[in-house]
C-alpha cells in the first residue's frame, strides 16, 4: 500500500490525496487550499470554507509562503493566518508549501499556536529540518529524496513518525519514492510503507483506510 499524501495527478492506482484547487473532484479523496501564488487569496476563502465541510476533503492545502512569487509577503501571511484558523475549525491536517519563508512561517504558527498537523509538502531544504521537527511540523518528502545527496543525509535522521512521502506534480511514480526511502532508512519496502500508513491514519484522521 503505498499512500500519496500530495499530488496533482487525478488518476493514480495508490492511496493519494489529490489537490483540488479549490473544486471538489468527482471522486477519491482531496485536499484544499489557497496556495500562496493567488494573487487575490483572501476573496477565496468563504469558498475555501464551504469546501472544507465536503466528507471527501481531508485536508487544508496546500496553502502557505512563497517569497519567489505571489503577491506581497504581508497578504500571503494573513491568507496562510486565516487558512490555519479554518484549519484547526474544521480538526484538519494543513499541507504547506513554503519558499525561502521559513522564519516567517515559523513566526506565525508560534504566534497562533495551531493544533492541527502541520505537514510541509515537497520538502526539500536539509539545513532546516531539525528545527522543523523540534517545532512539531511533519516533513513530506518528494522527486528530490531521489537526487539530492543532503536531503537524502539529512532523512536519515528524520524520526520516522514525522515523515511523509508524496509525488506532487511529478511524473515519477509513488513507489521509486518509497523504494529510495526504505533505502536510506535502511527498512524494507513493506516497513516503510508501514511505518506512512501508521501516520497517515494518525494524522489524516478524516481519511477511512482499511
């Protein structure tokens, strides 16, 4: 079983939580949020709301902060400030996208002190991962696992219970991703497929896995 905790892909054969974008698909399960790239992110978030009420919505995001692109930093951290409080409304894990905004990120969330599970998607930033982890956020892991010898260095450090694994927008299936992490965890593939499912049913409370 291998779980998908983000991608766009709107087929998959796996467990995977699809991002939705603000519309609810058809089926399976989705996450759903303003991503920091809308350029007029806080006039969505009255919808956002209605969606998150849908039983196939299991999760917020992904939202966040981009200091790359997007609009003015100040209107990204009120829409990532509001989405965390319809977050912890709803008892939803949030998916984060964040980009060179890791004091900032870290700023908002000790100022709000959010109970819901903060997972940063497509993490891929070795230097700042014990930080991270000592702050509570769970740690999602995508293509770069593959390719980058730091983050590879540095999952191996990662306790186990905060990691998670996702192919977001890439071609490259789930299992080259769980397979690379069983490596360098030194675990068999059925172990590390174990050990993602365990959280994901801890963390994605909504989500009904067999």
């Amino acid at each position: 079983m291998f779980v998908n905790i983000h991608t766009h892909k709107k087929q998959s054969a796996n467990l995977a939580i699809l991002n939705a974008d603000l519309t609810a698909p058809d089926s399976g399960v989705f996450s759903c949020g303003i991503h920091p790239w809308n350029m007029d992110p806080l006039a969505h978030l009255n919808r956002l709301e209605h969606i998150l009420t849908h039983e196939r919505c299991v999760a917020l995001g992904e939202c966040g902060l981009d200091k790359l692109k997007g609009p003015d930093l100040s209107l990204q951290e009120a829409s990532f400030n509001a989405q965390l409080q319809l977050a912890m409304k709803f008892d939803l894990p949030c998916i984060i996208h964040c980009v060179r905004s890791y004091d900032e990120l870290i700023r908002i969330c000790n100022q709000l002190n959010p109970k819901s599970p903060l997972i940063i998607h497509g993490f891929n930033k070795s230097k700042i991962s014990d930080r991270l982890i000592k702050k509570g956020f769970y740690l999602s892991f995508g293509h770069d696992l593959l390719t980058n010898i730091s983050l590879q260095e540095a999952f191996k450090d990662i306790p186990l219970d905060r990691i998670f694994l996702e192919n977001d927008d890439s071609s490259i299936e789930i299992e080259k991703i769980y397979e690379c992490a069983a490596n360098l965890k030194e675990l068999t593939l059925q172990e590390m497929q174990g050990s993602i499912l365990k959280n994901t049913k801890q963390v994605f409370r909504k989500w009904q896995i067999g």
